[in-house]
C-alpha cells in the first residue's frame, strides 16, 4: 500500500480486513509500489496470494451441466481478462487453456478480470486440438466461434442438460485449422453493420450471454 496517498474508504476497509485475517501489510513509497506492481495502471495496493491453482481437463468436464471455454490462443492480457471476466458472470464452469503461444494469468490479466480468476477454474494442456478430442470423448459438445461458421450462434441446439464447450480463436487469425477440424460445430455471430467482425472479448461476451439465454429460456419452457 501506497505510504502517502490520500485516505479513501476503500482504503480503510482494506486495513480493517487485513486485521481481521491477520494478513500483514505495510506502506511503501510511490517508487517501489510502481516497481513491484508490474502494470502501469495499478490503484496503489498490490496483495501477495498463491498463484492459481490447476485442475484437471477430466474434472472439469464431468460437472454437471458443464459449460466451458476454451481459448484458442488468445495472447493479449487485457482480451483474456475481459473474457474472463464476463465468462464467471455467465456461469462458466471450467476454462482451457493451452500452455504454449497464448497468455497466461499474469498481473494485467488479474486486474482486468477484476476477481474473476478466483472463482473460475482452470486446467492448462499442451494443444487444444487434443483437448477437444477428450472432451468429445467425455460428452461434450463442441462449439467454435468463427466468422466463417456455418450456422449463426442463434440457432444451435443446446439443451440445457447438455454440457457444453465454446471455443473462441486468437484474435485476429480466428480458430486454427486443426481446431475448426475437431469441434462439432464452427457457428458464427451475425453482423449487420459494415464491419466484419468483432474483437475477441466481444465476440466471447455476445456467445457467452447467448449459451445463457438458450438455457435459461429452454428451462422456463419445460416448466
């Protein structure tokens, strides 16, 4: 914490609870916050935790009515924390995310995600393409976003007891060729402006609140 910033409420609240758990704190100098916080835009108080734990891809899939996301190489920090911020308010159960060429929890994530990576679960694997396989092979449906998809986002068939994966491509170059092979369906997000697609975050938030829909409508219908 910051030893010369202004008192604030959110400040005082953050040293009552430290007391309160007994985590220790201490003030430090503009400087040496700026050195440690490892982003420019940090709010003056940085908290030491463990990092996030790893689950299983097996675990993750055999929750009931599992919803997934899983990240096609995503590589900018603020993209993955915007999905993953909108994906633990949508419900998503589980996120995959490959170990090589994309982004990985780090502070810019963590603050753009605001909370959120303490409440999704996470399993980390070596290549997408294989991890579809194993979820398929566990009962998951498989769904890739991709502008080029043959069927709009709208239209899918998600019933709401069936557990589901969305799969959303690196930004720019979209879902890879091996794995727009490997899921079940490639849908797309129907655009009636004159641009031609979305940012990733968007496009994720736009799936994510639509899989929501369909299951929530598919519910009040059978009651």
């Amino acid at each position: 914490m910051i030893d010369d910033m202004d008192s604030a409420d959110v400040l005082d609240d953050i040293r009552e609870l430290a007391f309160e758990m007994k985590v220790p704190f201490r003030p430090i100098n503009r400087k040496r916050m700026s050195q440690e916080a490892l982003t420019d835009s940090h709010q003056g108080v940085i908290a030491r935790a463990q990092p996030v734990p790893e689950k299983d891809l097996d675990d993750l899939a055999k929750k009931k009515n599992a919803f997934l996301l899983v990240l096609d190489g995503i590589t900018d920090p603020g993209n993955l924390g915007a999905i993953l911020r909108t994906a633990e308010c949508a419900g998503v159960t589980g996120v995959v995310l490959p170990r090589h060429r994309s982004v990985h929890i780090s502070p810019t994530v963590t603050k753009t995600a605001a909370g959120a990576v303490e409440h999704l679960p996470m399993a980390l694997v070596g290549g997408i393409p294989a991890a579809l396989t194993r979820l398929q092979e566990l009962g998951i449906y498989t769904i890739g976003l991709d502008a080029g998809g043959e069927s709009s986002i709208f239209q899918l068939p998600i019933r709401d007891s069936r557990p589901i994966a969305l799969v959303l491509g690196a930004e720019g170059s979209g879902l890879s060729r091996l794995v727009s092979e490997r899921v079940d369906t490639v849908a797309a997000i129907p655009l009636a402006g004159r641009l031609n697609s979305l940012n990733v975050a968007m496009a994720g938030a736009v799936a994510c609140f639509e899989v929501v829909r369909m299951r929530t409508t598919q519910v009040d219908d059978a009651t």
